[in-house]
C-alpha cells in the first residue's frame, strides 16, 4: 500500500478535519466576543494540523508495517493469521478466516468430486471391457444368439451409468420438469425390456390406475428402468415383476419375487460402489446404479425406499414431490 493509496482511503477524514479546523476558525472570527487575535487562529491552526499529520502519518506506517507483517502469511496458504492487536483487526482476521474456510470447503468438496469421477470412470473402463468381448466372440461364431443383445443391453447400461454420473454436479442445467403420464412412461420402459421378460419368461403386471406427475422425463425414465434392470437381475425364470401406482400417496410400487435382499446388505443399497453379496455371487455389479438412481431422486426432490425379504420379494417405492419448488435439491 503506498502513501498515495492510503491518503485517497482517508479523503474523507482529511475532508472532516479540515472542514471542522475551517468552522471553528470561522466562528471565532465572526464573533464579537471572542478576542483572538489572527495571529493565535493561525497559530491553533497550524499546531493543529501539525499533531493531525503527526497522527495521519503514524497510522500510515502503522498500517503499512502491519500489512508488510501479513504477507507472509498470505504466501504461506489460508487458514493462517499473525494475531490481532485491536478490535477492528479481530473483525479483519474473523472475516478472513470465514472465507478461507469456506474456499477449503469449496476446494475439498471439488477434490472428492474430482476424485469419485476418476474412481468411477477407471471401474467403468473396466467394467465395459467384459461385454465388448463377449460381443466380439459372440460375432465371430456367427451364430444368432440372444446372448448378444443382452451384452449389448449391458453396455447400453453402463454407457447410461456414465452418462448420468457425468452430468449428476451440473444437474440443474439439463433438467426440465413437465406433467408425466406415468402409466404411459412405464410401459415404454417395459417394452424396450421386452426381450429380457421373454427370455427369462418373467411375468410383468403393469399398473391399472395412472397417474400424472411432475418430473424431469429422462432422469424419471432412468430410475424407473434401473429398479428394472435391478429386478430383471436378481429374479430367476419364471418369475414375477409387478408395478402398482398409487394416486392418494403419489407413490410408484416395483416388486418382485426373486431372491431378495440379506438383511445386512439392505442399509446400504444405495452407497456408491456396494454390490452385497448378490452382486458378488449371482451376477457380477459395479454398485453404480442404485447410488445414481439414489442421487437423481434427490434432485429431482422426490423420495425412494426399499424393503426385502430373502427369497421372498424385493420392494421398491418411489414417492414423488407434490410441489414444484422443492426440485433440484443440491
């Protein structure tokens, strides 16, 4: 901070004393009663402004010392402050460290997302390997198998994990809520599964009451068709995927009857990355697509929940929000 700079922060004191010095001068010689002399206004004048740029000067250097003192703090990172001296330096330091408390939060919370991104694209490059070479096999026999278009729908999935995942900080900027027929939307995602419900002849019973609701169509679309994906996974042949709305609590109800979920695992369905012991001995699973079904619900401002029983059912119940401004939850 150089002198000038200092001076030009303080035009406004210099202004004040200056103004009063000129007042009370005035005052004294306009008044009759008041015997001074002009040599005596001149001379309080004068040692007045002496002891005020005596002080001015002071609070410069003061100040300027002061600042010099901080710098090598500044170089050395956040976080750190030389101690306060007087109230309006505790205020200073107080601010400071408000701010560079929330920068760290700010940059930590950009590192770990920084970090799960890496750590999910490295887990997807790998994961995406299995299906392409099975494809490639599958090509090179020359047989029609329906193999195929399962590995196919495989990479379809993980290419849909990636694309949601990449998109999950900057949600807000790609969704559009709209009124939903979500009987309409249901069936859709159950006839581009068709397929799979052949292949495995499991039964699907489709909801008989509609309802419309608020939403974001492709992120609603890809939760629906992941608790799909989760059902179609884990139910064995012959099974039964049933899908109930509920108009009076604006509630869509996905269950089936295939092996259910340890009681263990189900506190922790929806962590990133965990795959249970299903996902470990039945099939394998990144553990990706229950998390970012998760996190979309919570964008979106809606609620999901799931409950099972081992060899008995698997339910998952998606609540939707009854009002408009409680989407994009950050």
């Amino acid at each position: 901070m150089t002198f000038k700079q200092y001076l030009y922060d303080q035009k406004w004191l210099l202004f004040t004393f200056y103004f009063i010095l000129f007042f009370i001068s005035t005052l004294i010689s306009v008044d009759p009663k008041l015997q001074v002399t002009v040599g005596s206004l001149l001379y309080m004048a004068i040692v007045s402004t002496i002891i005020f740029n005596v002080y001015f000067l002071g609070s410069y250097f003061y100040k300027k010392n002061q600042l010099e003192k901080w710098e090598p703090f500044a170089l050395d990172g956040l976080g750190t402050y030389p101690e306060a001296k007087t109230f309006e330096q505790k205020v200073y330091v107080q601010t400071l460290s408000n701010v560079s408390d929330n920068y760290l939060k700010q940059i930590q919370k950009r590192n770990e997302s920084a970090k799960e991104q890496l750590e999910f694209m490295t887990q997807w490059f790998h994961e995406i390997k299995t299906p392409i070479a099975v494809s490639r096999l599958l090509l090179e026999t020359e047989v029609e198998s329906p193999s195929l278009q399962e590995e196919i729908n495989r990479i379809e999935s993980y290419v849909e994990q990636a694309l949601y995942f990449s998109r999950l900080h900057d949600f807000n900027k790609d969704y559009v809520i709209q009124e939903i027929d979500l009987e309409k939307l249901i069936k859709e995602i159950v006839m581009a599964e068709s397929k799979t419900f052949i292949s495995k002849k499991i039964k699907v019973e489709m909801p008989k009451i509609n309802l419309t609701v608020l939403s974001d169509k492709k992120a609603l679309t890809y939760i629906i068709r992941q608790l799909l994906l989760n059902s179609l996974k884990y139910t064995n042949e012959h099974g039964e995927i049933s899908l109930t709305i509920n108009p009076k609590t604006k509630q869509l109800t996905l269950r089936d009857n295939g092996m259910g979920i340890p009681a263990e695992d189900l506190p922790r369905v929806f962590e990133k990355g965990f795959t249970g012991k299903n996902g470990r001995t039945h099939q394998r699973s990144t553990g990706m697509g229950l998390y970012l079904a998760k996190k979309t619900v919570e964008k979106l401002g809606h609620d999901i929940s799931l409950s099972s029983q081992v060899g008995i059912f698997t339910e998952a119940i998606l609540t939707f929000s009854e009002r408009e401004n409680s989407f994009y939850h950050m």
